[in-house]
C-alpha cells in the first residue's frame, strides 16, 4: 500500500479480468477509449497552469 501513497493520483482501469494501474498527470484530462465493449487506449491531455 506504501508504493500506491506515493503515485499520488491513480486510476485503476478493468477490462476482461485484466487490471492497469496508471498514474494520473498533474494538469490534464485522461480519456478512456473503447471499441465493441473492451478497453483500447488510455489517452492523456496534459496541460500547465499560467
């Protein structure tokens, strides 16, 4: 659980019985991508505040 504290932002994405575990960017959207009912990409939008 001490590795997962120090990611910070996570999203956990499930799809057939598989897990991923990505780190959310700071500034940005992620976007989730599926095709016939299962997961295809993971797209981030990454920004910077002014």
């Amino acid at each position: 659980m001490d590795e997962i504290e120090q990611k910070g932002r996570l999203a956990i994405v499930v799809c057939n019985g598989k897990a991923k575990l990505t780190q959310l960017p700071e500034h940005g959207e992620t976007k989730i991508i599926t095709h016939r009912g299962k997961v295809k990409q993971v797209k981030f939008y990454e920004g910077e505040d002014f």
